[in-house]
C-alpha cells in the first residue's frame, strides 16, 4: 500500500513539473523581454556600460560564430 501511495504521489509531482516551470516562465518573461530590449538598444546605440552590465567581472560572451569575449570590461 506504501508503494501504491509513494508511486501516486510521484506521478503528480512529475504532471505538475511542466506547469510549475511554464508559469516559472511567463512570469519571468517580462524582465527577461525587458533586459532583451535594453541590450538590443545599447547595441543599435554604441552604449557599452549598458550592453555589459548583465555580466560579471569575468562573464564570457560567445558570439553567434563561436567567438569569445572573456570579461565584462572586453564586452
């Protein structure tokens, strides 16, 4: 009965697994669309403080081709 209750148990944490994360997500969306645009912005702009702020002192940005920019100070 113990492994009847634990395996019912399992099988709704696991269904609800996709909706935790999906509502994880949209709420996290607009900060993430937010920080999307600024970065789109400081880029059409030249803005570096702005375009490097999201990484940290020794963040690394890999570019669409592979490359590498190691540091917040190089982005």
């Amino acid at each position: 009965m113990r492994s009847v209750i634990l395996l019912a148990t399992a099988a709704l944490l696991i269904a609800a697994g996709p909706s935790w994360k999906a509502q994880a997500l949209a709420s996290a969306a607009p900060y993430i669309d937010k920080a999307n645009n600024e970065w789109t912005r400081a880029i059409v702009t030249g803005d570096a403080d702005v375009m490097s702020a999201p990484y940290e002192p020794n963040g690394i940005f890999v570019g669409p081709d592979g490359s590498e920019v190691r540091g917040r100070d190089a982005v």
